[in-house]
C-alpha cells in the first residue's frame, strides 16, 4: 500500500522510518555527525545547488533529520518541509526568505506574541514594512493591502483570543494581488486543520508543542511548494539553521501517537471547556468550537478538531486575586508553552485595544492548556482555584 496515499493515522504510523535502509531497526536511528565521509574524491564536488535530501555535511540534513522533514511535508500535503530549531525560527526564516527591503506585510494582532516582535523589532531596521490587522477581518483586509504588499501571515486560531480566520477570503485577496499566503498552523497540526489545500502558500509549525507532545523539545517546521520553498531552502542554507537528530528522532517519536493524543487533549479541553461555561465566576470562555465562540461557524468550517489550548476571561477581580488563583492550582503548572502532556495555566496579557474588544474593567484572561490527567480531576483543581476570585 502507498502510505502517502493511506489515512493519516496510518501515515502517523509509518512516515519517516525505512527498516530496510537501517539494518531491520523499527525507528530511523539517530545519527550523531556533523562530518560525512565520501568514498571517492569524484563525490565531493561543491555543488552549485545543495538539493534538499543531499547528505553533504550535517547542516544540510543526516538521516534522522531528513526523515522528519519527509514526514511533516507529507503530513502537511507540501512537496518540502524544512525542520528548524525552534518554532520561532520557522516564523522568522518564513519572513526573511520571502520579504525584501521595501516590502510590507500584513498580520494578524492576534499573532503569536514572539512573532508580533521580531516583526516589530527586527524587520523595520531591514526597510520591511508591517501592518497588523483584527484577525476576525474579511473582505476589509483588501483597504490594508499596498502596492509593495508581498505576504499575508495568519494563525489561525490567534494566540490568547483564539479567533479563527477567514481563509477562504483572505486567500482570495492575497491571489487577487499576488501576495504570498502563511499560517502558524501550530495549534491545529496537520491532523485538524490542511492548509495547502486552501491555497495558503507556507505551513509554519512549532514542533515543540503538540508534534514532540512531551514538553522535552524545540523544534519548528516550514512546508512549501515550488519557488517558494526554494527561497525557503536557500535562506535556510545561507542563514545556517541547523538542528539536532535527538530532537528530531523525539519529532518523529512524537508523530506515532499524535492521533490517539490529540484526540485525547481534545475530549479533556472541551469537557473542562463546557464546565467553565457554567462557573459563576467566568465570564465567558474562548473555545472556538463551543457553539458560544465568534468564531464557532469559522472553526466548523476550516477544522475536524479542536485541541487543548482556550482560554477564559474571569469576571472583576484584582491582580493580587488572580495570582492567588493561579497559585493555588496544583495540578496545572504555570507555564508558557503547551501541547505537552501536562495541564498549563497562564494569565494572557492582550495588548492595546485589542484588549477592549474582550475585556471589561478589571476581567482578565486566563490561558491554559488541558493536558492528559484526568479531566474531572482538572476541574476540580479549577474550581479550587476559582474560589479566590
Ligand atoms: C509556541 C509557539 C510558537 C513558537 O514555537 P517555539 O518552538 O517555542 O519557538 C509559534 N507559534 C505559536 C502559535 C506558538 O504557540
């Protein structure tokens, strides 16, 4: 059977491993090099052109490494992946190969937070011009769009406030006027949510979170097509990206229980999810697929599942009411990632006006990320932790 063309559960299964080229071993073995040593003189000709699979020096990619990146551009339905050392840099080397000096981009406000600074600290100083817009915007993103407009980055959904956007017609403008089309796919994985085949140009993924799935990672990912993952390929070259095999063999590891663990976070997130609705003390929570989100009718648009990470807003209380909440959880730890196996909480901070659009005086947001325990007991963790509001 051609796994390419199997289910995804069966791809998840065998993608990136070949017992016949490692000796019968089940799991491509981690190759630990940075040197590779050819058998004749005639074979170390610099190439004029690396090619994305040449073993030429571990830089460019050992076998370990390549068959992850073989693994995501199948999983994401993209000719090409390249594997990065942090999701962060996925983002970043996503701009940098496609942006020149003089060009703009436009972006979501609800971007992830990393990624609204570099391009705010970083692509000024290079001519780059930037416009954020409202991550719920349609057919009003084409009176943001300039003649030297040349990428259209999304995330969907946006960090803190989960909004889903509208990528029917936003890739349509973008097309409209030839602009390149990304999206920080991170929270859906290629399991709930496919990208290329709505036309979006870049898939950019923080492997950390739900793809590793063991918070012992960093990792990050970037699938293309054509010129486009060319300019990707070079940038990756020149900038001198490289990554680790450990890390990349924990990718791949993670990738054989994705399914059965997303499903999992799933189930336990909108379980936590729908008990938080009927708590008297939160306002409201932001869950795009419970039929009270904005963004509900976009998610059963766009989606097949929904992952572990929303967040709430709780009603009028102080700064100090909120730490002792948050520091009275026990099960969720307090912390800044997520898609590991671990429950996470976080008090997510929205900037500027975005913040009026969610919040009245004095409600605040609560992120957080409903792992693998079980459920009931989370629940009863939160609502411990709800009394001091
Ligand atoms: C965490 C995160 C990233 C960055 O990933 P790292 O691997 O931590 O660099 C990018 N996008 C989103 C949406 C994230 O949550």
């Amino acid at each position: 059977m051609d796994i390419k063309k199997s289910r995804v559960q069966t791809q998840l299964t065998h993608l990136g491993r070949a017992p016949e080229k490692h000796h019968g071993m089940v799991n491509t073995p981690v190759y630990k090099t940075s040197t590779i040593i050819f058998s004749k003189a005639e074979e170390i000709i610099e190439k004029e052109q690396i090619h994305h699979t040449d073993k030429t020096y571990a830089r460019t990619g050992t076998p370990t490494i390549h068959a992850l990146q073989n693994a995501m551009s199948h999983l994401d339905g993209a000719d090409n992946s390249v594997i990065t050392s942090s999701g962060m840099h996925a983002i970043s080397l996503a701009m940098l190969s496609q942006l020149n000096s003089g060009d703009h981009i436009l972006l979501p406000e609800s971007s992830y937070r990393c990624t609204l600074r570099f391009v705010e600290e970083e692509l000024p100083r290079l001519g780059i011009e930037y416009t954020f817009y409202k991550p719920t915007i349609t057919n009003e993103l084409e009176t943001l769009v300039q003649p030297n407009t040349k990428m259209l980055w999304m995330e969907s959904p946006g960090s803190g406030t989960m909004d889903i956007q509208d990528i029917d017609a936003l890739v349509s403008i973008a097309k409209n006027h030839n602009i390149i089309t990304a999206v920080d796919s991170t929270w859906a994985t290629p399991l709930f949510f496919r990208p290329i085949d709505l036309g979006i140009d870049i898939i950019v993924q923080s492997l950390t979170k739900y793809i590793g799935g063991h918070s012992d990672i960093l990792l990050g990912s970037i699938s293309a097509n054509g010129q486009v993952f060319e300019k990707i390929y070079k940038c990756f070259l020149n900038c001198g990206t490289a990554t680790s095999p450990d890390d990349c063999y924990l990718a791949l590891r993670g990738l054989r229980s994705l399914d059965a663990r997303l499903r999992q976070h799933e189930k336990n997130a909108l379980k936590v999810a729908q008990w938080l609705e009927t708590h008297p003390k939160v306002e409201k929570v932001l869950h795009p697929a419970l039929s009270s989100h904005p963004s509900n009718n976009l998610w059963k648009k766009y989606f097949t599942g929904s992952s572990g990470l929303f967040s709430f807003v709780v009603q009028d209380c102080s700064t100090d009411n909120l730490y002792k909440a948050l520091n009275s959880l026990s099960l969720f730890g307090l912390g800044l990632s997520w898609g590991g196996y671990e429950s996470l909480a976080w008090h997510y901070e929205i900037s500027g006006d975005r913040a009026k659009t969610y919040l009245q005086d004095n409600q605040r947001l609560i992120r957080i990320h409903v792992g693998l325990e079980n459920p009931d007991d989370l629940i009863v963790d939160l609502a411990n932790a709800l009394n001091n509001i």
